[in-house]
C-alpha cells in the first residue's frame, strides 16, 4: 500500500505526540496503555486488512464487511472490539436547480472503523471524505483524547462529522423541495423540466434515506455497548452520544418529511395538470363554438363566395399558403401555452 494512502496519530493525555509513523509500528503504540492511536487507511488491499488483523485479533467477519461493497450502515460487537461503517454524504453539483438532468446528484463515501479500547483504524473506501475534518474535531476537545474516555471518543468525533455533512445534505434537499414547490404554480414553467425535477430529487431522497435513517439504530447499539461494557464511563461521553443520538434521530425524521413533501410535490404537480388541462379544454372547446357557427351556416346555404384568384393558379397557391400559415401560426400559439 502507498504510503500516503496511510494515517497514522498517536495522543497522550490530550497532546498529539506522533503521526504518519509506520504501520509496524502500530502494535508497539497501541500497546501503551496510556496513549490513544489512530490508524487511518484509504482503499486498502484485502492483504493488509488481514495483517492488520492478525495484529490486533480482529474478526474476519469484519474484515470482510470493510471490504464488500454495498454493506448497510451498521454497528457490531465483537470480541476484544466493535465494528461500526457509516456513509458521508454531500451534492456534486453546485446549482440544484439545473434542469433536464436527472442523474442524481447525491454523493456518498462509506467509512468503517474498527474500535479497540485505545485505538481506532478508520478504512475508506475512496479519499473523497475528508480527514482533516475530523482529526480538528479530535483536537478541539483534547480532554477527550485520553485513555479514560478511549477510542469511543474518537469514534464519537467521527460520528459528529458525518451526520453533520449528512445535515447538510438534507437542508439541500429540503431548499430544492422549496423551489420545486414555487415553479410549481408559475404558469411559464414547463411541465416537463418539473416532472424531471421531481423525479430527480426522489431518487436522490431514497438514496439519502438508505443511509440515514440506519444512523439511529448503529448509535443506540454504541449506547448500549458502551452501558452493558461494565467499564467505569465517562459522562461527558455520555453527553456527547446522547446529543448524537438526537442529531440522528432528527435527521432521520427529518428525511421522512421530506419523503412526503416530495409525494405531495408529485401529486400536486398532476393535480395542477389536471387543472390546466381542463382549462385548455375550455378555451378549445369556446373557439371551436364560435367557429362552427358561422362554419356551419356558410355550409348549409351553400355560400361559396368568389375570391382573387378563383379558378387560377395563383388562386391555389394563396389559399394553400394562408392554410398553411394559419395552421403553423396556431401550432407556434399552442405549444408555447404548452396546450400541445
């Protein structure tokens, strides 16, 4: 593996002192119960997890779901350490209003961590989520990084982070709902880019809720880890899960809400169809009135009036190109109502 797909930290009592040191240099660290270490790995090979493992006695159960693709977020306990993956979540593009695309936006990085009791190794599967990020919240608060309140303090830092991007998400979503909502009653919209706005931001919602709406059950199972553990806990950890817990628990009510604006965007946007349709049927149907009656008349006596050009050529190709123009004048007027 490249070295510069590897982090390495070590802290004691609050103070960082060693990083980006070898990876056969871990067990050593690790193995100083005083100190606090952090091992972060970017796409590995499947030959240094299993080194890894064989160094601190992980669960090849678990070895396996940081490498398999499309596992669910989660949170397991084995024995001597526990195995938690989370998705970081964020938009690609930055105007959410483009219309005629509907490849959806949303983009997500999964992010294991395997957690001992004074270390944590962090596995990505791509170096699109962001580190540095989460080592400032770490070093924001360095009376957490110490032995008592362990690795779980780390994971808890992680953790903030990525419902904190995930938050940041759903307000995304939530303004692209909004906005939605307003084209909905201009008359100048066009139905089409509405149904491809719509149907775009559904997809990126069942996306988005595959992700979030597991986060409460992976920090309850921490929770409960962590009060079956026996250990003596530190109850300013015990704050900071519990506020996660209610961040999660939001974000997950959070998406289910969005769920039922974006049914009832859909649902309004073919009532408001329905509507103009009728409308349209309308004014079709009063023109159509006001034309057959004089149509009709004309017909029934039989008044065919002499014109310019009665019996000519010429007669023929002006009459044709009237029709024509008419016809083409009346098709340019209905398609811009979006009546056609």
């Amino acid at each position: 593996m490249s070295l510069n797909l590897v982090q390495t930290r070590v802290w004691r009592d609050g103070e960082c002192v060693g990083k980006d040191f070898p990876l056969a240099d871990v067990s050593e660290r690790v193995r100083d119960e005083g100190a606090l270490v952090w091992v972060d790995l970017c796409d590995p090979d499947h030959e240094c997890l299993m080194e890894l493992a064989s160094e601190f006695s992980l669960d090849p159960n678990a070895i396996e779901d940081a490498v398999a693709r499309g596992e669910r977020p989660k949170a397991t306990r084995y024995s001597g350490h526990a195995f938690v993956t989370a998705y970081a979540t964020w938009f690609d593009a930055d105007d959410i209003g483009t219309l005629g695309v509907l490849e959806s936006r949303l983009r997500i990085s999964r992010v294991s961590a395997f957690v001992l009791s004074n270390a944590i190794v962090t596995v990505r599967r791509d170096d699109r989520f962001d580190m540095s990020e989460v080592v400032e919240r770490w070093e924001d608060d360095p009376a957490l990084l110490t032995p008592r309140s362990g690795a779980l303090a780390l994971l808890h830092g992680l953790l903030d982070v990525i419902v904190d991007g995930q938050f940041e998400t759903i307000q995304t979503i939530d303004d692209a709902i909004e906005a939605l909502e307003e084209v909905l009653f201009d008359e100048s919209a066009r139905t089409r880019d509405v149904q491809r706005r719509t149907y775009r931001l559904r997809k990126e919602l069942v996306q988005l809720r595959r992700v979030v709406l597991p986060m409460r059950e992976v920090v309850g199972a921490i929770m409960r880890g962590r009060a079956e553990s026996g250990h003596e806990q530190s109850p300013v950890l015990d704050s900071l899960y519990t506020d996660l817990y209610d961040h999660v628990t939001r974000a997950a009510e959070w998406t289910e809400s969005l769920r039922d604006m974006v049914v009832t965007v859909f649902e309004t946007n073919l009532s408001l169809q329905d509507a103009r349709l009728n409308t349209v049927m309308k004014k079709l149907t009063g023109w159509a009135a006001i034309i057959a009656v004089p149509t009709a008349v004309t017909g029934w006596f039989g008044q065919n009036v002499a014109f310019p050009g009665v019996g000519q050529l010429s007669g023929m190709i002006a009459s044709t190109v009237v029709i024509v123009t008419s016809a083409s004048l009346l098709y340019v007027l209905f398609r811009r109502r979006d009546w056609i």
